[in-house]
C-alpha cells in the first residue's frame, strides 16, 4: 500500500518567489526516500507509454533507447497565460499564411539578412525560382509552434511573451501528448488522485496528424503517399512515429526519405507531379531542412528545390519557411506591420502584439547603432539570434558583448537581430534524464502551442490549435531544449 501524504495547498502566487510543484511542499521535495520510489516509477511509466529516444552513445540505433528526458512532477504555469496563448495561436497561423504571400514583404525585410547570411539566400534563392517559375500547388498545409516564456521583469507582473515561432520542423507533438498519462500515474501512485485528475490531457499530435490527413484528401489521389523528409540521423525519431502511425492507422502510407534520397530517386512528371521511388507525393512534411548542416551537398540543395517546384503539398512551402526566420519577426514587431495584414481582424492584431518582446534590428544606420550601443552596455539584457532554428543558437552575456564589438562596424551585423532578454518565472522541480544524477533544481518553463491551418488559393479550410509542448530547464543554462540535451518536456498545471 503506497504512503498518502496529507493534502497540500497550491503555492502562494507571489510572482517574486520561486514556485513549487503544485502538489508538493518544500519539505517533500527534500524527502530522499519518496523521490527515489517516485522516481524510479516514473521512468518505468515513460519507457511504457513510449517516451522515449535514442541514445547520445548510439543516436542511430533502435536496438539501444532510453526515456526521453522528463520531469518528475508537473509544472506551474499561470492559468491565464496558458489560455492566452492558446487563444491567440489561430491569429498567428492567420498571420503567418497571410505574410507567407507578401512577395514584397518577404523581400524587403530578408533584403540585408541574404547579403550576409548564405543558408537564408539560399533558401531565398529557391523561393524566387518557384515564384519565377509559378506556384504549382495551390494549397498550403503549415505546422508551426509559437514559443513562450512567462516574464517576470516588470513590477512582478508575469506576462506572456512569445521567443519565437517555429514553422518548419516543430517537433515533440508526438511525445508531449504521452507525457501527460506519465504524470497522472505518478500523481496517483503517490496517492494524490485529485491532483491527477487536474493534469490537461494533449492533443497535440492528433491534430498535427489530422491537419497532414486532410491536406492528403485534399491533395486527391487514394494512391498518393505522405513523405517524411528526415535526418541522416534522429535520436527522435519516436517522436515523428508517433504521427507516422496515426497516419498509417488511417491508411494512408507514409514514406521516409532522406533529402539525397529524394535528389538521386526524386522525379516531377509533365504534370509537375513528384514521384519518389515510384510513390506519387501528396503532402511533404519536412522534420528537417531547417539548419545549414541540413544541406552538407550541393544534391542537397536541388532536392529541395524540386519538392518547392513540384505539386505536392509542403509542409511548409519555402514561403512559410522563410517567415520563421528571426529577422522577419523582428520585422513584424514594428508599429503597423502585423496590423496591415489584419485588417479584418484588428482584435487578433492586440492579441498578437500583446505577446511580442521587444525585437530590434541591428542593421547599419543610425537605428542599428544605437541598439548595438545599449546592448553592449547592458549585455544582460539582451539576447543576440542568428537566422536559425532548432535550438542553442543564441548567444548570451559576455558572449554577446564581444560578438557585437566584434561585428558593430561591418555588414556580418545583419545576419543578427536583438531581443530582450525574458527573466522567467522560476520553479523548482526534478528534472529526469538519463546518466545525470537526480537533483532538485531551480527551473524555468517554456510553452509551446501548435497551430496546424490549410489554405487553398484564398479559402482557408482549417486553422486549429490543438495542442502544446511544455519543456523545463535548469536555470544554469541560458539556451537549449530537449535534443540538445538542456531541457526536458514537462506538463502543465494550471494554477
């Protein structure tokens, strides 16, 4: 019979403490014994709901896998920030898909970042091709994930505000919705079913799976196939079959290729039709292509192009990818922007803007000047992106300091922008991963919410949000997620 421990009060809500795991006290977490039989239990519960991955030591290998790094309680998130980005997650699919179209836009904000940045002109290039060319497909899927941290700079008042949008490539859906199940065993072997009861359920991966699926009939071929564009190599792979399997549960075949694979094995018929290894193509949704390693070949880079020309339905098209990019979010911060493509929308356009953090070019001219100026004077207060994605890109502090004076006086400044740096909420909670030893950590929290939408031509025939990452960190590291080995996903409660 497991010990139940007397009820336990939430925590107070003062924004300048710490907070505690919801359903535990201080004294608790300091209970060696308790989180030794917790834990071990939690970890048997993961490797049996399938959260899992591969290993570092063997990132290639199935034969050899752990759980995937998690946390041993679930987190505190504020109950009115969490229903706030979820609300405003179909405005920004809205405003993505609509910035997506704006030729001029894209090449207007983008003109600085590809004189100085190759892997943006590169992807820059291929857009102006398909463009030249014309659109072949007509319909868009996009997936994306808006990221967030809940700030604490201003009088202790906690507000959402967004770090970025991710709209290629926006992973974990798959074990983020088994992460809850995970958290309600450990609440109730704990003897706490009440709490249990309390954690969300997610479904994020369903609706990310019913988005590729109804972008695949509309696509209009039975025969067609989805085509996962993969990595050489994956620790999380897990993760992408997740959806792999949804799809094939609804008997649609699901291919996995490699992106050389497509350049040796890839064909667009007259009709601009793509065919690999004789499967005609209907949706491709791309789990990478979002980083410069991504195209270590010249082959690399045709193959993209040809999935760009050809009528398969991408996920997302290189439009959309160029819209994730850091220097056109930082564009979109400006007064008026996001509000000129919302016209019809003007409350969607204060939801959105509501969660910006201040975003600032650092172009040459007077403007860039003067950002780089406060920046090297307040280092701390300042986070410096390149135009990349996948996480443990920025750069911080000292760091930062040195970079800018390094590159204040010449062109490479423009393949940065700067943001403020967000001081986060702090919780403490165990974080699980494997070979570390388990301690009690001061934490931060990062939510992620998933928007999935499908246009065709004007008509927008989905635009949901269905579901959300949480992922926790120690606060000893300023940057990283979950394949970098930093964080570790996580579950919201509601407080």
């Amino acid at each position: 019979m497991h010990r139940r421990l007397p009820s336990l009060t939430l925590p107070k809500k003062a924004d300048s403490e710490i907070l505690l795991p919801p359903v535990a006290a201080d004294e608790i977490l300091q209970n060696n014994s308790l989180i030794q039989q917790l834990t071990v239990t939690a970890k048997d519960t993961a490797l049996l709901l399938g959260v899992i991955m591969r290993t570092r030591e063997e990132p290639s290998s199935t034969e050899i896998t752990s759980y995937a790094p998690f946390s041993l309680f679930p987190s505190p998130v504020p109950k009115k920030l969490f229903t706030q980005a979820f609300e405003v997650q179909q405005d920004f699919n809205l405003l993505v898909d609509r910035i997506s179209q704006d030729h001029e836009f894209l090449t207007k904000a983008l003109a600085s970042t590809i004189e100085v940045d190759e892997f943006t002109a590169s992807l820059f290039s291929i857009y102006k091709q398909v463009l030249q060319e014309g659109i072949a497909q007509p319909i868009t899927l996009g997936i994306n994930r808006s990221d967030y941290m809940f700030d604490n700079r201003h009088d202790h008042i906690i507000s959402l505000k967004q770090i970025e949008i991710n709209t290629i490539a926006a992973g974990y859906a798959g074990l983020a919705a088994r992460i809850p199940d995970v958290h309600r065993h450990i609440l109730n072997f704990w003897g706490k079913p009440d709490e249990a009861a309390k954690i969300l359920s997610n479904n994020a991966a369903k609706g990310i799976v019913d988005g590729i699926t109804k972008a695949w009939q509309m696509y209009g071929s039975s025969e067609a196939v989805v085509l996962f564009l993969i990595e050489k190599v994956s620790r999380n792979i897990f993760d992408q079959r997740c959806l792999e399997m949804e799809l094939w549960h609804k008997n649609i075949r699901v291919i996995r290729r490699e992106t050389e694979d497509i350049h040796e094995r890839g064909t667009l018929d007259d009709h601009k039709r793509l065919f690999v290894d004789g499967y005609e193509v209907a949706v491709a949704y791309f789990r990478t292509g979002y980083s410069p390693e991504d195209y270590h070949s010249e082959e690399c880079w045709e193959a993209r192009l040809l999935i760009e020309r050809s009528k398969a339905i991408k996920c997302p098209d290189i439009a959309t990818h160029l819209v994730g990019t850091k220097k056109v979010q930082q564009e979109l911060s400006r007064t008026g922007v996001i509000e000129k493509y919302l016209t019809d929308c003007p409350k969607a356009a204060e939801r959105i803007r509501a969660t910006f953090a201040g975003q600032y070019s650092i172009d040459e001219g007077p403007e860039g000047d003067e950002m780089i100026a406060m920046a090297i004077g307040d280092p701390e207060g300042f986070v410096l992106k390149p135009q990349r994605e996948g996480g443990g890109n920025n750069i911080f502090g000292e760091e930062l300091r040195q970079l800018l004076g390094n590159i204040k006086d010449g062109p490479k400044r423009s393949a940065y922008i700067l943001m403020d740096r967000i001081k986060p909420q702090v919780v403490k909670n165990y974080l699980l991963q494997p070979g570390k030893a388990l301690q009690l950590s001061e934490c931060v929290v990062e939510l992620g919410v998933f928007g999935v939408y499908i246009r065709k031509c004007q008509k927008m025939f989905m635009n949901e949000c269905p579901g959300h990452l949480l992922r926790t960190k120690s606060t000893e590291f300023a940057d990283g997620g979950v394949s970098a080995g930093v964080a570790v996903l996580d579950t919201p409660y509601l407080i």
